[in-house]
C-alpha cells in the first residue's frame, strides 16, 4: 500500500474507533456469540469453514471492534487480532477484557505483516481485503500460514452492476467508506489464485441483501431462506450477491 493511501485508511478507521469509544458503553462491549454469528448471513457459514479452531493459532486480521476474535477465543483458538488503526485495537482489547478472554493484539499494516513464516494455522478477515492490495496481502497470508492453513476471507462483491450503482450513489444505514476501498472483482480472485494452493467462492445475499434497509429481523430471515433456495437451484447468480466468502488453502 503506498504511504499516503495506509495513512489515510488509519486516519479514518482511527477516528472511526475513536468516535466509537466516546459513544459506547459498558454493556455494549459484551459479545453475544450468537447474535454476532447472526448479523450477516455469510457470518456463520464463514466461521464454519474455518473448521474447530480449539487449539489452533488464529490471525483476526483487520479486527476492528474485535467481536469475531472474541468469539474465536471462545472457541478455544489462541487468537492474535490485529488492526491499522491502534484505537480499533484498543477497542478489541476493552472487548476482550469486558469478556473475559485473552488474545494478542497487533498494530500493523496487513500488507506487511511482522508474523514469522507458518505463525498461524487459520486466517479470519471480515471487510478487511478489498481495503488492501490483494497482491502483497495474498502473498503475506500465504506466507504466514502453516502447511495445511486456511484463510477464510468475508468480502464485498463488485458481480451486480445495479448494486454498484446502488453502492457509489445511495444513502443507506451504516454506509461509511473509506476514499479506496473497492469490492472485490473476479481478477482479486486471480491474483489470490497465484497465491495459494486452492481458492474456493460462495456468493451470499442476492434477495437477503434488502435486509441492509429493511431491518426487521424475521423478514431478513425470510430473505436469507429464499437465497438459500434460489442459490441452490440457480448457483450461478452467486455472481450477483452482496458478499462472497473466500476460502483460501495454503500453498
Ligand atoms: C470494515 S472494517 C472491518 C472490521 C472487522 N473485521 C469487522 O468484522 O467488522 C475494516 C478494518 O480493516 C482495517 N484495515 C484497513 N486497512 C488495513 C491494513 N492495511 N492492514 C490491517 N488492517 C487494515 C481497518 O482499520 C478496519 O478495522
């Protein structure tokens, strides 16, 4: 990443962070494994490929406010959450005190990681590639894999023209961006191909992604069982989903 475009992702996921921690408070630090499990929809199926973590040494890159690294701690992963910004760090750090779990925290740019070669046997990164160059990230995580490791990578898809549309021109909920930050597009899948051994795609919310402005609960459930039929019968239209999971296997 060049200087000027790291110093501007950590200008403003830091005063993300810190206006979050002039506003939360101290309830709002505990971590409900299921609801957080439950707040998107390729949430559960992601951590699911990450397989039993128990014992497993578990990057969290990008962590942000450090739910999924409580969660993973939870499950018994010796977990490090690392982040850009140092208050989205420190925030993951009050999360974990505030649950009573332990886990390394890390500041450091994802493009170039300060882990040894093989340091961790899984890889957990929600929104967090398509705010890096894919290239030098692919190439570090692959590095810092163990032999049989997996990365498992939660994105926002570039598939479907209309959401795009929707993307750079719509007010929506919780729509914050930095100035780079682009979806990921079939040639990130290529380039994360030449990286590591195996890449395998699943797209998620085709219907289910109106539950960004519909917000009631039952109905984006209903939402989510119509994809799951719609992209059982028709699994090419994974291509127009909101999100796609990567899993990627160590080369
Ligand atoms: C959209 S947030 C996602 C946070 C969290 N993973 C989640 O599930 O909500 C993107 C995160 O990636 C971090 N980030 C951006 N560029 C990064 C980089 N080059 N290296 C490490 N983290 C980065 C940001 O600071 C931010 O916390």
């Amino acid at each position: 990443m060049s200087h000027a475009r790291l110093l501007q992702e950590r200008a403003f996921h830091d005063s993300q962070a810190d206006a979050r921690a002039k506003a939360l408070l101290p309830a709002d630090y505990l971590v409900d494994d299921d609801a957080y499990l439950d707040h998107e929809s390729w949430i559960a199926p992601a951590i699911a490929a990450l397989g039993n973590v128990d014992g497993l040494r578990v990057l969290d890159l990008g962590c942000g406010h450090g739910m999924a690294s409580v969660v993973l701690a939870r499950r018994g992963a010796r977990v490090t959450a690392c982040d850009l910004s140092l208050g989205y760090v420190r925030e993951a750090g009050m999360r974990a005190r505030a649950n009573g779990v332990t886990f390394d925290r890390v500041v450091c740019d994802g493009e170039a990681l300060p882990f040894c070669d093989g340091a961790f046997d899984r890889v957990w990164a929600n929104a967090v590639l398509h705010h890096l160059d894919i290239d030098r990230a692919g190439r570090e995580l692959n590095r810092i894999l163990a032999p049989g490791g997996i990365a498992v990578f939660c994105e926002p898809w570039a598939g479907n023209r209309v959401l795009n549309w929707a993307r750079s021109t719509l007010p929506y909920p919780g729509k914050h961006r930095t100035v780079d930050e682009t979806p990921l597009q079939p040639r990130d899948l290529t380039v994360l191909r030449r990286h590591f051994a195996e890449v395998s795609v699943s797209g998620h919310q085709l219907v289910a992604m109106l539950g960004r402005v519909v917000r009631m609960a039952t109905l984006k459930r209903m939402l989510t069982r119509c994809d799951d039929w719609i992209l059982d019968v028709a699994p090419s239209w994974q291509h127009y989903c909101r999100y796609v999971v990567v899993v990627a296997r160590k080369k």
